[in-house]
C-alpha cells in the first residue's frame, strides 16, 4: 500500500477562542454562572475566561461588537520551530496578515484568515494559570477546584465554522497547517462540510456549507464535559432560566459525539459535548464520507431529535435566513 507524505504534527491544539457579543456582560455572566467558567482578566472591551481544568491563563475572549459572531481563533504549535514552519505555509498560501506581540495569555502571534476570512493564529508562548489560594485542589492533575456555579465544563473542544466554500477552507487547513480529514460529508465530490483534526479528537474544527454563501461565519463553538448526564443538568438548569435549547441532548452520527445546541444571550450557538465520540489513534485513518442523503437521521442525529431548519441555515453574524430546503 502506497501512503500520503509524513503527517505535518506542527499544530498542537485550539487554545482559545474570541466570541463577539453585542451583550457583552450577558454572554460573561452566561459562561460563568451557567457554564461554571472563571473570569481570568478584563482588557478594554474585552473579558477573558477560562475552564476549571484548563492549565493556560485562558480559553474564551468575549469582545463586545455590534454583532455576535467569531472574533478569531488561537491555535499553539507544537514548538517555536513549528510556529516558523507554518508561518511561512501561511504566508506562501497569500493569507497571513503579520504578527502581534501577543495578547492576555500568550506571547507573539502571526495572524491570518481562513480563504473565507475566519480570523486566526498561530502562536507558542503560552502563560499558565497561577491558581489563587482557595482555588487550588488535592486533585494534583486539576488546574483549580470544581467550580460550585452551574455545571461546570472542563475544557474548550473544538469550533464550527460556516463557509462559503467548505472545500477551500478545508484544502488550506490541511495543506498550510497539516489538520487530518476525519470526516466529510459530500454532495457529487463537492465537500459540503469536513471535520479535521491535528489531534487524536475527530475535529478541532469544522467546516459547513453557509447557504446564502456569506462568508467568515460562526457555527458553534464547543465546550467538553466528558459525562452525558452533564447535559441534561445543563439543559434543566438553561431552560429554568429561559435561555434557548436549539438541540436537546442528542447522539451525533458524524463524531459520534453526545451533544447539546444552545444560544448564549449574545446569540452564538454554543455545544456541549458529553463526550467526544470516537477517537482516532490510527496514523492512516481515511476520512469517512458520508453522501448527502446517507446524512437525515443517522449522519446528523444518530439518536435524539431532528435538527431544526436553524441548524443548517443560521450561524453568526445573523444574516437574512432564507430557509433553503435541504
Ligand atoms: O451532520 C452534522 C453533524 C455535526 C457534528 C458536529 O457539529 C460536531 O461533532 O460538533
Ligand atoms: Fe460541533
């Protein structure tokens, strides 16, 4: 058998993310009483927070914007020489705008967008969290105690990204920075939405078709709980508080993850992940593609409810959902 090039290992993980928010202060409060999350710093518009078992000083930047949406994405390399690697692929596909000194958290950075235009970066320098006094545990392997505010999740999972061409944005992600096709979904060879990882997850990022073609636009952003009964404490808790349950807790077929859709008040969709479905230890997996009629029913929601029209449709910033049929 006849195997591709030696895998690009240059990208370590999706560190953090920046949500934009018109309410600001209602998204904080959201991840922090419901979500369990901790407030870390505050800068400007900005407020940064992080999970209980996360080590780095933070995960989720929540900027106030006119409209909700994706701010960027922050991915650490594997090393300092990795980061040089993969700036120059960037720059070489014509998409890297230049670097910044870094921001509350990590060090220097070079910044650039998808070919749809998702901001991102790359960076190294990372600072770890230093747990204040009561903040810290017996549990040697925890950054910091079990939150007692909502239910807590553990650690930020992955992003979803709507695209007006899936397949671009996947072609740069693999070929520029070395993520691995987990899964597709594909309609006569076009790829109307892919899943990819540099980790043994299914995806740290995904990319799906935006119906209307608009560009650069959030999905979902994804936080991990690792226990499906934490979501169904979560979506008692959001529905006594009148926040939004898009999907109910449900089995994904495509990640076989167990998941839950919510709208946090800025109106990102946000997921849960009970766990994350199957793991991929295999150097050679093939990406598994589904076709698009193998997907209603068993791809989308292997068990649980059926998606809504808004799943596919709608993502941030809102723009004019024209229901298309799928
Ligand atoms: O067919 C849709 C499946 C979607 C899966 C995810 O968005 C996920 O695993 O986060
Ligand atoms: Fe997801």
């Amino acid at each position: 058998m006849t195997y591709g090039k030696e895998p690009i290992m240059d990208i370590a993980q999706l560190a953090h993310v920046e949500l934009f928010s018109p309410k600001p202060e209602k998204t904080v409060d959201f991840f922090k009483k419901f979500l369990g999350m901790t407030e870390t710093a505050r800068s400007g518009q900005s407020v940064y927070l992080r999970a209980y078992e996360e080590m780095y000083h933070n995960s989720l930047k929540i900027t106030e914007s006119k409209e909700a949406g994706l701010g960027h994405a922050g991915w650490r390399t594997t090393s300092p020489q990795a980061l040089q690697r993969r700036v120059e692929e960037v720059k070489a596909a014509g998409l890297g705008k230049g670097w910044i000194d870094g921001d509350i958290g990590h060090g220097e950075a070079f910044q650039f967008t998808t070919p749809d235009g998702h901001n991102m970066e790359l960076f190294f320098d990372v600072d770890y969290y230093k747990p204040q006094d009561h903040e810290k545990t017996k549990l040697l392997n925890r950054a910091t105690k079990r939150p007692s505010q909502g239910v807590p999740v553990r650690r930020l999972d992955h992003l979803n990204l709507m695209s007006s061409n899936p397949g671009k944005d996947n072609q740069f992600m693999t070929d520029a920075l070395g993520f691995r096709v987990r899964e597709q979904i594909q309609d006569n060879g076009n790829v109307v939405a892919s899943w990819i990882s540099v980790s043994n997850l299914v995806h740290e990022v995904a990319f799906m078709q935006e119906p209307q073609q608009e560009k650069g636009k959030l999905h979902h952003l994804c936080y991990w709980y690792g226990i499906p009964q934490n979501l169904y404490e979560l979506a008692d808790l959001l529905k006594d508080h009148d926040h939004f349950i898009e999907v109910p807790p449900n089995k994904h077929g495509i990640s076989q993850a167990f998941c839950m859709y919510v709208h946090e008040p800025g109106g990102n969709r946000i997921e849960l992940f009970g766990d994350s479905g199957y793991l991929i230890l295999d150097p050679t997996f093939e990406p598994v593609i589904w076709e698009m009629e193998d997907v209603p029913g068993n791809g989308d929601t292997w068990i649980g409810s059926e998606f809504p029209e808004s799943w596919w449709t709608q993502g941030t910033p809102i723009t004019s959902p024209k229901i298309v049929n799928r």
